[in-house]
C-alpha cells in the first residue's frame, strides 16, 4: 500500500511501498521492461509506513518512509536510505520525534529537503534539509485551529519549495481546509 514512484531519464521506473509485515519494498523497471526482484530498504525493528521516493541530482535513490513503534506509545521516527548505483545503504533517521505522517523527499538545487507532517493533535507541516551532514529543521507551516494531514511538496525551477497540505479545523467549523505555503532552504 501506499507506492509512491519516480522515472529516471534513462526511462527507468523506481517503485516503493508498504508490504504486509510492515517493511518499505524497493522494486525496479528497466526502459526494456524488465523488473527487478523486490528489496527490503527499511530492515528495521518496527513497522514501517508512509513511503515517498525521489532521484537526487547526483543520480542515487532516496527513499524515506516513518518507522512506528507502537510499544512506545505511538511516537514515529523519520527514516531514509539511499541506493548509490550498487548498494543501499543502512537506515538512518531524521532527528525528530512524535507522530509522523506524508512523507516528501525533494531536493531544493543540491539540497536535500524533507517535508512531513507531525500527525499529532495541532502537529504542524515540518521541513528539514540536510545541511554539513545534520539534518536541521528550517520552517514550521500550519495553522493553531486544527490537524495538519496529507502533506505534499515540489521544487519549481529556481529552487522555491511548494508545500500543500489538509488541515481539519476542528473549531469553530469542524472541516477540512486546504493550506499552501512557499518556503526557501
């Protein structure tokens, strides 16, 4: 569930989702129709959701999903990993923690930037980039009156960030709304 896909220039087609037991599966098309045999990219303890995939500007696949670990009370870790042409590499986080939902990976020039939504009751929309080596958190978008959800961003050609997400409004109207926001890295 869940796939999330991206097409390389070559015309291949790189393919991640949520399979039963809670792992991020990686599968590839070659431009002559050939496919891959599925990977396990996530291999972590806990079950894993939300995947969203992206070629950086270098070449190399980013793949980002959220590790939840129910038995400590709900609260999610951002995890990525990253295909360099020969392998993956181990999963590593993003240092934040609480109850983390819609994944984005995007690359603003040749930063990395991470948008996802902090799903916890009056959580915002948070974006990170990765700066020297640490991820650092760089914008907080939403609004006091409700539920930042269903997150989703794109780069334009001069490197702004375009950030969409619902947010339910749970007073004084009790609906959705739809919120857009241009953030710089």
């Amino acid at each position: 569930t869940n796939p999330s896909i991206v097409a390389d220039s070559r015309g291949g087609v790189h393919i991640v989702g949520e399979v039963s037991g809670g792992e991020i599966k990686y599968i590839y098309r070659s431009p002559s129709g050939e496919w891959s045999q599925p990977v396990n990219v996530s291999n972590t303890r806990y079950r894993s959701l939300f995947p969203d995939i992206t070629i950086a500007p270098d070449g190399k696949i980013w793949v980002f999903w959220t590790e939840v670990d129910h038995a400590g009370g709900g609260m999610s870790t951002p995890y990525y990993s990253i295909w360099d042409g020969e392998k993956w590499t181990p999963p590593d986080t993003v240092p934040f923690h609480g109850e983390v939902c819609n994944n984005n990976i995007l690359f603003s020039h040749e930063t990395p930037v991470y948008v996802f939504t902090d799903c916890s009751w009056g959580g915002d929309v948070k974006a990170y980039e990765l700066t020297g080596g640490r991820w650092e958190e760089f914008a907080t978008m939403g609004t006091d009156s409700g539920a930042s959800l269903a997150t989703d961003a794109t780069v334009d050609g001069v490197g702004r960030i375009h950030v969409v997400w619902g947010e339910w409004e749970h007073m004084p109207t009790g609906k959705w709304e739809i919120y857009y926001e241009v953030i710089l890295p």
